[in-house]
C-alpha cells in the first residue's frame, strides 16, 4: 500500500517519520512548503493519505477531490500529539479502518472506527465483497442491505461461490432482503437486495488481426446478453499466443480490469481434437480452433460454445485459472 502522509508541525513530522519507519507501507512523506504543489499527484496516486493534523484541516484539504467511495483513497487522521488515527474517509473499500487500525499499533495509539457495522461486528456488504474480490453492482443497494444488517433483519444469501458473510441473521427463507453473488445478468426478486457479482468466468478469443477494442467489446456484451451472463464478471480473456501483441485485445482486457491469458499453440494442440475445426484457422496459426480450446484450458468446461460476430469468435467458460 502507498501511503502519503501529509505533516505540518515539527511534530506532525516527527510522527511521519514515526509512521514511515515501523510500518510495512511505502511511506512517502509531504511537509507545509510542498503539499500544495502535489495534491492532485497524492489524491490520484497513492491508496492513502495520512493527515497528522486536525480532522478540520484533513477535510478541507481533501474536499475537491473526493469523487465516490468506489475509487476515493483511504484517508486517516492523527492528531499532533500522536493520540488517535482516525478512519476519516473510505473505511471499507478504501481501507482506511484497517490502515487506521495498522497505524495505531505502529505509534501506540487509539484507533477510532466510527462506521456502523464495525462497531457491531458485522462485516458491512462492501467488505464481504472486497474479501471476495465481488464487483459490487450498486452502491445504492449494498449500502440499504449494510443498514438492513446494522437494524438486525433477517437475510438471504445466494451465491455461486463458497463465501460466508460476518453477519449472524443469514436465513433461508422469510428474509427481509437478499444478496446475490450471482454471473446471472438478470435476477427477479421483489425485495430489497443487492448483486455482487464474482470474477469467474474465462473467455476464449479469437479474432482477425487489427480488431479494435470496441469491436471487442461490443461482440462480448452482444454475447453475454444472449446468454444472460454479465460482463462484469469476466476474470481473464485467453487467446492464443500469435495474438499476444494484438492491441485490441490487449485494450479490452485493461477496459474490462481482467487478465489477458496467452495459450500456446502446442497447448491447444492437446485438447483441440474436442471441438470444431476450421480448415482455414489451422492453415494460418497451425492450431484448428482457437476460442473454444483457449476457454476449455483455462476456465474448464464451456458453458457458451463457439460464438462468431463480425470476425471475432467467442466461447466462455466458468471458473478454472
């Protein structure tokens, strides 16, 4: 974790200095003649700043650049004296807690938690969610489902992975809301709740040289519709080695935040006789098919087979890797 920490007394710096030798963290350290000039820097490039300094001052500082909880950096505050280190903002998904939690047994202090669900023991949606590396669909309803938990209601859990939830009211049945860990693009349910969606599926590619990223993109949503799955939970795209270099794909896998899976050709060779052939395919890479075997190898049995939209071939498969 990178950590800015921001110091404005001699003893505000003593502190950092404190911070940046007994933690594991990488310590970058700001003083009053050189913040200003690095704000933007530290609110974009580091995953936490450190305000040794009144909360007053931390939140003045850090207003115009707070955007939302899903990309705001952890930002804690210890006072001049070393007293506290408080979470002051993105306690959960950001981290704060625990990095308040980490600084206040590096300086001996007393870390102070204030959101809702610590203070009872419940691990609040977005945090079951960041332990399980869930995409979390909307804010809003994991937000209403934390405030449900923190009021003691009775709810559900349905998912596709091996996932419990820190939360002591989880029913199967006369549930005030739900969760979802679910790849299923469309859940019905007339009760409050909110999706969570796992990264477990691999996609097998292959496409004409020079596809762009949005015609990559568009034939994976257009498929993914079809099939009622969502994009959002696609963990690694596979292809074959001949397109390790194609900036198409390359630019998709960075758009979609998945990893890019290179199978070599001798791989797909193993397992090739399993699928459709393309005469064509082979003549060109040496391989007779490419999506499918890449998909197979990676992920395990397909769940979409070989899909082709305007030269870019498709299949999918769920879990593996």
């Amino acid at each position: 974790m990178k950590i800015a920490c921001l110091a404005f007394t001699r003893s505000g710096e003593a502190i950092a200095k404190r911070i940046k030798c007994c933690s594991d963290y990488e310590v970058h350290k700001f003083s009053k003649e050189n913040y200003k000039i690095n704000l933007n820097n530290i609110f974009s490039d580091y995953d936490g700043i450190v305000f040794i300094s009144s909360t007053g001052i931390a939140i003045r500082i850090s207003a115009p650049f707070i955007k939302n909880k899903s990309v705001d950096p952890a930002i804690v505050v210890v006072d001049d004296l070393g007293r506290y280190s408080i979470s002051l903002l993105s306690g959960h998904i950001g981290g704060a807690n625990y990095l308040a939690e980490n600084i206040a047994g590096c300086l001996k202090n007393q870390p102070i938690i204030t959101t809702a669900s610590d203070g009872r023991g419940i691990e609040a949606v977005d945090m079951f969610a960041k332990r399980n590396n869930l995409f979390i669909e909307s804010f809003g309803n994991a937000k209403q489902i934390t405030s449900m938990m923190i009021d003691g209601d009775n709810i559900k859990i349905e998912s596709e992975i091996e996932a419990k939830i820190g939360y002591r009211n989880i029913v199967e049945n006369n549930e005030s809301g739900a969760i979802f860990v679910s790849s299923k693009q469309s859940i019905n349910y007339d009760k409050p709740s909110c999706i969570l969606r796992p990264k477990n599926i691999i996609v097998g590619l292959g496409c004409r040289r020079g596809k762009s990223m949005d015609e990559i993109i568009s034939a994976l949503t257009e498929v993914f519709k079809s099939n009622d799955l969502s994009i959002k939970c696609i963990k690694a795209i596979a292809t074959v080695d001949v397109k390790q270099d194609e900036i198409g794909i390359i630019d998709a896998c960075k758009n979609l935040n998945c990893e890019m899976v290179i199978i070599s050709r001798e791989d797909i060779k193993v397992v090739q006789d399993k699928f459709n052939k393309s005469a064509f395919v082979e003549s060109t890479i040496g391989v007779s098919s490419v999506c499918e075997p890449c998909a197979y190898i990676s992920g395990g049995e397909l769940i979409v087979r070989r899909t082709a939209i305007n030269g870019i071939t498709i299949a999918i498969s769920k879990g593996g890797m």
